[in-house]
C-alpha cells in the first residue's frame, strides 16, 4: 500500500472529521478510500446517510449527471465551514472532467474552488468550499 498519509494531512483530513461519500462506483480508488477511512478510524459515511459531516468526496466522471447539480446534492449533509473534495478522473482517463467544467459548475452552487491535488494514478481532487 502507498503511503499517503502526506496527502491526507495536506487534504486537511483529521481523526475528528465524519466524512460523506458520494458517488462511488467500481473505478474508485480504493486503496485512497481504505487510507482515509484508516485516518479517520471509522468508515466513511454511505451517501444515504443523513448525518451532518465535516467532508464531502464526490467521484465525479463526464457523463453522470449535471455537476451544479451534484455539487449542489453534496451540500445536503455538510457542515458550515465543511469541505467539498471533488474527485474526478485525471486527464487522459476515461471521464475526464476539464477543470473549465468545474470552475464554471463551482460558483452556481454556491461554491469557490481553492485547490486541488492528485490523490492517484487516475484520480485528481478539487477543493471546494461555501463562498463567503
């Protein structure tokens, strides 16, 4: 397994957080997942769950639904001041999501993107968080 402890700390993921998955499918990165979900020391919360969280992972690929939309959907459960982590394909792979797209989707719900990482071969991530 890689270590990607770095990157979670750098993700701004701590023990105390009670993170929601949305969005997951067989092309998830799991060994990501299995990392955080070892951080956290609990499994991460089923998109069905209605507990308000600190985190949102939203996989998202090109050609689910509309992104607005779903970043609108993320916000249900989130926590003011919670963080959303968009995760889409990297460039290259199938689903890639243009970073255009999401800049553009961000602001209409009600979102700024503020960074953003690469959390493996074939995922990047997008921080997301409320406009003031």
């Amino acid at each position: 397994m890689v270590d990607t402890s770095d990157l979670l700390e750098e993700l701004g993921f701590t023990k105390e957080f009670l993170v929601q998955e949305i969005g997951v499918d067989d092309d998830v990165d799991d060994e990501f997942r299995d990392a955080l979900e070892a951080r956290l020391a609990e499994e991460l919360i089923d998109e069905d769950e209605q507990e308000v969280v600190d985190a949102v992972l939203l996989w998202f690929r090109e050609g689910d639904d509309d992104l607005t939309d779903a970043l609108v959907d993320s916000l249900t459960t989130l926590d003011e001041g919670g963080v959303v982590w968009l995760l889409t394909p990297r460039s290259g792979r199938e689903g890639y999501v243009a970073p255009v797209e999401i800049q553009d989707a961000a602001p209409n719900a009600g979102l700024h993107v503020t960074s953003s990482a690469g959390v493996s071969a074939n995922w990047a991530a997008t921080k997301l968080v409320s406009r003031k």
